[in-house]
C-alpha cells in the first residue's frame, strides 16, 4: 500500500455502529459521494451477553443483515474501495464468519456482483489456549475468573480480539470486502490508515471515536460518520443533514462503554488521550490532535470465552391481590422454603445441586438487594428462576413447583388463591445458560500466530 | 434533600466489557461539576453498590464537566444472578442518590 504524503488523508466511511440496527439512506448516499478510503463496520460486540458467543450464532435476524449488508455491498462496488466487517454475527465466531460468507455470496450472485473475500477467523481451538496457559502466555486482566485447562475444556468457543495488524494483513490481500472474526472494534477503523503511515495516535481515537457511527454527534440515530484520518490527527462529520460533531460531543465519546475515558489498550500498545484537543473546524465537523499511541513490549490479544453454566426454566405468575401484593415478599419467601423441601423430598436435590430465585418484578427485580427505594404497585409479577445441572432437572423443578407458585396460601386458614399465569405452559425452557469465562490476554510472537486468512472469489462470473 | 439526579443533567450506566459497568455523570455545568466532584466519592459509590471502596475507578473531567466511576460488575454479565444484561439500570440508583442522606 502506498505511504501517506504530508497532505494525504485516509478517509473512513462508518454507515452504523453495527450491522442490523439500521442508518439513514440519504447520510450514507452522502458519505459514499464524499469518495471513502474504504468503509467500515462494526458486526458485534459482548454487549448482548454471552449467548452469542456460546452459541456462535447472531443476535440480528439474518434478513435484516442482509438487507442492511446488501446495502453496502452496492456502494462498496460504486466506490470501488474495500469494504470491512469486524466481529461478523455478534460474537465473531468462525461460525459466524461462514454465516456472512454465506450472505456476501448470495448477495454477489443476485446483484451479478465478482467479489474477492478475505475471511480473517479468529476461533482459538482449545488446544492452543491451553498450550498458551501452559508457557505462561495467558495472562489475567482485572477481575479475571479462574482459569485452568479443565476450565477451558468447557469452552463451547473461545475467540481472540484481532487487532490492526490482522486486519491490515487482510487488506494486504487486495480484497473488495473483509470477512472479520472478533476483532477490536476500533482495529476495522484504524487498520487501513496505520498501514498508510497516518499519526497512530489520531488513528485510533478516531477509530474509537467513528466505531459506534453517529453515537459521537448530537444526533446519535443518524449513523453515517465521516473519518478522515492524517499525518498529525483527525477530523469527524456526521453525514445526516440535521447531525452536528461538537467538541463536546465528541471528547463525551471516549467515556462510552470505556471503564478509563483516557486510556484505551489494544493489540500492540494502548492509546492515551490525555491530551487530545478538540476543535470545532465549522458547526459539523472537530478537528482533534495530541493523541498518543504508545507500543507495548509483548504484543497480545484479548481472549473471551464462553461455557455452559448450567440450564434454565423459568415460571412467572403475577400477583394482583391487594393483600398478596402487600405482601409478595413474605409470600415468596414462605414459598420458597416450601418448594425447596417438595424438590429435596420428591425429587432428592439438595440445596447446591440447583439455584431457584424469585424476582418480584415491581419491587426490586433489576436491583435485587441494592433497591433503596419502596415501593407500592398495583401488582407484582413473580419470576422464578431455575438454574440446574440438565434441562430435565430445571424442567422438572419447574413442574414440581407450578402448582404452588399458582396456589400458595400467605396463612394456612386461607381459602387457596389462584394467581394470574399469564400464559399455557406457566413455564418457559430456556435451554443451555452461558457464561463468561475469560478477561485474559494471550501473548504472541507473530500476530498472525492465531488467526487465520482465507481468500475466495464469491458471485457472478 | 438534593438527589444526585436532580443536581446534574444526566447520570448514565453501561457495561464496559462483561466485567466492568462504567457510570457516568454529565453535570451539565460548572456549579453542578463542583457539587458532584466535591461531594460523591467513592466510598458512597462503593456503598450504594455494595463494593469494595478499593476498586472503583474514579475520574474527574472538567472540560465536559463530567465524573465518572468504574467498577467491576457486582454480578458477571450473563451470570445466572446477573438481573440487567446492559448494566443500564444501575445508574438510576446513583441518580436517587440523597447527598444529605449520608
């Protein structure tokens, strides 16, 4: 690729801060007349939990993602620039990547488009994880759960955060469009631009800063953001009509989803911000310079991993009974003592062989314990939540306990109540519960170490 | 009775990664900055999230007159206990916060 002359910029065209919540026709239209460098999006992130990765499946419906994708395989053939995704289907799986491989493909033939794909996968097989633990090159951040190999064996995928330097390998390959597994969200944004020799620091934080699309304007649904990325910083234009970039909106970005507004680490090194000035260029667009990108000795990748802790059933009934209501955290309390002695009884679990929780939605169900404020609601629903060992155990506790959640006096001189299910079956299976089960980094001698590139030609032709 | 909610502009809370929620203040203006930087430490954030004082981060920035606290999550992010996938909701508690109350 060519380096970057003093005047040259690189310009990134953001559509959306992720594939399948939609952006504005016209604001991309504009961006796509401005003549992108290469287009930019993001696919996923953990921000939906851990199913996703569990899984390896997609939080986005799939029409939705296509239309959406279609959308920007159109101007990438219009502009004629490379097109990226970072973090394909949610999690970034390798399933995931075949999953847009597969939409690209039938995207190429019905638009008659020859397309030439870099698929970048970032699935670690177990293997190598714990190879990785093993020579002390898997490292804990903070808070880390406990890691052994046994814990990784449980894994159902474990995937590793590309950074720039894999995605730029990507581009190396001369491909029209950029399949990526996990990768940094800011990696998409920033790899072009330090392959062309632009001020690292200014490439990453305006990667951090264009990566959730117009979240850094004043009007953050607009999506479409404009990058342009130079040898001494950046500057950012919202592409929607009525959207503004303000120094405050955009130094305000940093703080989003950020544990440190300042600092930010990455493959290779981490970017500091403490100095970064932000000026207004006109009413739409910032200028900002004084970022630093500074090296790390050991380059890593941030691991994330996810296992199956356990299976769910859950049973609501909502409360609407004056006294019942008034009552409802006695009543489930009393309820729950009794149900724990049915399921060790009839069904010889004890105590730690599952969890059972009522959530009195209405009172404290997102607090739980923390709640500082009363309350005093016209009714209460009750979820209860069974976590346990098979999905026949959570099932079957399920079963056990549906007469009593529906039935279950306050007293014993009581005419027996019935409460309000609101739906047939009274419970819900949730299958398979996954969990978290890395915040660790992997240290590599060679970026490329562990991940993989592939190149195909989809399409017509 | 002066609720941190009603002091400042806004009071926002994310996760920062599964393991880490990130909650931040917009003050709005300077006198708001200077209440809330001079008065909410992390010992009643600590408090009202039942943490451990030692591991919340907290930051100070004049120029968007913001103060922002990080800490990790009191519950992983998709535990089987874990009650607000987003870690969104947890700033309403900061927001009901009574600075005289203490």
């Amino acid at each position: 690729m060519q380096s970057n002359t003093s005047n040259q910029t690189t310009r990134v065209l953001v559509p959306t801060g992720a594939l399948g919540i939609s952006f504005a026709a016209p604001a991309f239209a504009r961006g796509v007349e401005s003549k992108p460098d290469v287009i930019c999006v993001d696919g996923g992130s953990t921000d939906s939990g851990p199913y996703y990765l569990g899984t390896g499946t997609s939080k986005y419906s799939r029409a939705v993602t296509k239309a959406e994708w279609r959308e920007l395989m159109i101007a990438r053939d219009k502009a004629q620039v490379p097109l990226v995704i970072g973090t394909c289907g949610t999690c970034g799986a390798d399933a995931s990547v075949d999953w847009m491989l597969s939409i690209t493909r039938e995207i190429a033939e019905e638009l008659g488009q020859t397309v030439k794909v870099a698929a970048l996968y970032s699935s670690q097989p177990i293997e190598r994880v714990q190879g990785a633990l093993k020579a002390g090159r898997v490292t804990p951040l903070v808070p880390a759960p406990e890691v052994s190999e046994e814990s990784l064996a449980e894994c159902t995928n474990i995937v590793a955060l590309a950074g720039a330097e894999q995605i730029g390998a990507a581009l190396d390959t001369g491909a029209d469009i950029v399949l990526a597994g996990r990768a940094t969200d800011t990696a998409i944004v920033s790899a072009l631009s330090l392959r062309r020799g632009d001020h690292a620091g200014a490439a990453w934080h305006g990667a951090k800063i264009a990566e959730c699309g117009a979240l850094c304007s004043t009007d953050p649904t607009s999506g479409v953001i404009l990058l342009d990325i130079d040898r001494e910083g950046f500057t950012v234009e919202p592409m929607a009509d009525d959207a503004n970039c303000t120094p405050h909106s955009v130094s305000a970005h940093m703080l989003y989803e950020n544990s440190d507004p300042f600092i930010l680490y990455e493959p290779g090194g981490h970017l500091d911000v403490t100095e970064a000035k932000y000026v207004s260029l006109d009413a739409r667009r910032v200028r900002v310079t004084g970022s630093q990108w500074v090296p790390s000795d050991r380059y890593t990748v941030k691991l994330e991993g996810a296992r199956i802790g356990g299976y769910q059933t859950t049973i609501m009934a909502v409360l609407r009974d004056e006294r019942y209501v008034a009552n409802a955290r006695e009543w489930t309390e009393k309820l729950h003592r009794f149900v724990c002695r049915e399921i060790e009884s009839r069904m010889r679990l004890a105590a730690e062989d599952y969890d059972l929780e009522f959530r009195l939605i209405g009172v404290d169900s997102v607090l739980g314990a923390l709640e500082t404020k009363p309350s005093n609601p016209a009714e209460v629903g009750v979820l209860g939540v069974i976590t346990a060992s098979s999905a026949e155990i959570a099932s079957e506790i399920g079963k056990l306990i549906n007469p009593y959640v529906l039935h279950y006096p306050l007293t014993r001189d009581e005419e027996l109540p019935t409460f309000a299910f609101p739906y047939s079956p009274a419970q819900s299976e949730r299958g398979a519960l996954y969990e978290f089960c890395l915040n660790h980094v992997m240290t590599l001698d060679d970026p490329m170490e562990a991940f993989r590139l592939e190149v195909v030609e989809v399409g017509h032709g | 009775m002066a609720k941190v909610g009603d002091t400042v502009f806004k009071v926002r809370s994310k996760n920062a990664g599964p393991f880490w929620v990130t909650i931040d203040i917009f003050c709005g203006g300077t006198d708001a900055f200077e209440t809330i930087a001079g008065r909410l430490t992390s010992e009643d954030v600590a408090r009202l999230f039942d943490q451990p004082s030692q591991t919340i981060k907290r930051f100070e920035i004049p120029d968007l007159n913001v103060v922002k606290f990080s800490l990790p999550r009191p519950v992983v992010q998709g535990d089987r206990f874990d009650r607000d996938m987003h870690g969104a909701q947890w700033a309403v508690l900061l927001a009901e916060y009574d600075l005289d109350a203490r």
